[in-house]
DNA sequence: ATAGAAATATAGCCATAGCTATATTAATTA
DNA sequence: TAATTAATATAGCTATGGCTATATTTCTAT
C-alpha cells in the first residue's frame, strides 16, 4: 500500500517545486522566467520549458507565447500550500539540530512525502523549540 | 543545488526499494519470485520483470530466465544499507509520536532523501526514546 | 532603426516506469 | 503422463523528464 502512496507523490512533486518556486519568483522578482526556473532547478531551458507547457495544460499556469509566467488560482493553492510545508519540514530538520545547509538539502525531497499527521507532528515539535 | 540531488536520489529510489524487498523475500521464503514483487509493490509482473532485467544489466542480481532471483554482492550491500536507514526512519517517525501505519507509508518514501548528517540526528534521537 | 544578444520554443533523441495483451516456460494436478 | 494453471518474458503503447541542437521571437544597445 505505502508505495502506491510513495509513486503518486513522485508524480505531483515536481509539479508542487515548479509552483512553489514561481510563487517565489512572482514574489521576489516580479514576474518568473523559464531561465530562472532553469536556473534555480539545474536543469536546461529546453527542459523547464517542456514542463511548464504541461503545467499549462493541467491549468495550474498562465501565460502567452515568448511571456513570462502566471499562476492560475488552482497554481496558488498548489504553491501556498507546498511553501508552508516546506517550511515546517526545513524547521523542523533544523530544530532537530541539523545545520542550515543540509537541513535545506534533505527538506527539499522529504516534504512531498509527509503526511498531514506527521506534518501536524513537526508543527508540535517546533512549537516546543527554538525556530519556530 | 538541492534540486539535483534529490534528482539523483528519485534516480537510485526504485533501486534500493526492490534490493530490499528482494532481501526480505530472500531472508523470509527463501526465494525471490517476480510476482511476489509485483504483488508487494502492487505493480503489474510485466512492470517489475522489466525493473528487474534492469537490475541485473546493472549488476545487482543474479538470476536465470524463468527462475526465481538473487541478489550480487553489489545488490547486498545496498540492501543492507538500505534497510538500516529504512529502519530508523520508521523508528523515529514512531518515536515522534506517530502511528505505525501512517509511519510505514511516509518513511517509504522519506527513507530516501535523508542525509547521513540527518540519519544520525534521527538515531541519536532514537536513542534517548522508547522504540529503537 | 537595426544588429546582436538573450529568452523562448521546437525537434529529436534517451532512459525510466507505468500499463495491457500475448507468448513461452515451469509447476501442479487430475 | 497430459492438461491446466501459474509464472515469466516480450511486444508495443503512454507519460514524464532529462539532454543538445536549432529556430523563432523579444529585448537591448549601438
Ligand atoms: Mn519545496
Ligand atoms: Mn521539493
Ligand atoms: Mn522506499
Ligand atoms: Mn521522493
């Protein structure tokens, strides 16, 4: 039963990266570019592109030919909820006293596979340490 | 950075999970048949046939056509290694507080993106609770 | 305004992992 | 032993996400 569970988290967090990070460019910078994202993921321009063309097609983005790039409402929720796991995840490596960098590193693919309980779990502990 | 190493851990996943279910099945029948693999995976038998003529291109099995399936050295020594980090990350999810269940489904998944730093965070922490 | 640079898009390739349908071989049972 | 059932293998399809090379469009500077 676990690994069904474990292939459909494989399938939308690639997806979930995607939107949380032009969430975070959309914030940052004003607007998300194919080569940011390109950038950012360590992947090629050609590659970016291909994905976000599906992440049209799914509806989770806005954009015109040769334009930089929009999230749809269904884009938002995908990428606040995402951001906010993400994060307790990362507080929650590092309340368990695990430096910065690494806790960055590992958060990066532990939060597309937590669930809400023990999502719920990582909130209590952080609540009852120092970064919360 | 952190992108592409859980890149390069999605790469090796599907590896060490069938090294160690193929280990378990080894240690708890005797032998290693594809559709016990299948079954436990719960994948088609075509889908783990071909996964499994991966794995032996690749070195970590020994097997003949139509016959059951062993592991190389190679293939051992990921298993091993595998279910020991396997192991403590279920423990530790346990001693977090959570049930046993949700605990199996998420550390299938999260057993892969744990560092060593963090996989000894999560021992030390094992063993200063009750379940170890 | 236009030439060159930068960004985006497309084409065509590879690998992986899913699936169903079918063929082949091995094991069981009548 | 022969027929049936079970297991394994193969063929052929889909989707995803990598890559490089090249085309097209937009932006920037001269
Ligand atoms: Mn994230
Ligand atoms: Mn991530
Ligand atoms: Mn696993
Ligand atoms: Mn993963």
């Amino acid at each position: 039963m676990s690994f069904r569970k474990v292939r459909n988290a494989h399938k939308t967090e690639n997806t979930e990266d995607y939107l949380e990070l032009i969430a975070e460019l959309l914030n940052s910078k004003g607007e998300a570019r194919i080569v940011d994202i390109a950038n950012e993921l360590s992947i090629a321009q050609a590659t970016a592109n291909k994905t976000i063309q599906r992440l049209h097609n799914q509806g989770f983005i806005k954009k015109q030919p040769y334009r930089s790039i929009f999230l749809t409402v269904k884009g938002q929720q995908i990428a606040s909820k995402s951001k906010k796991r993400h994060n307790t995840v990362l507080k929650f490596l590092m309340n368990l006293g695990i430096d910065q960098k690494t806790a960055s590193a590992d958060a990066e693919g532990i939060e597309h596979h937590v669930s809400e309980k023990t999502l719920k779990k990582m909130e209590k502990f952080n609540s009852a340490k120092k970064i919360v």
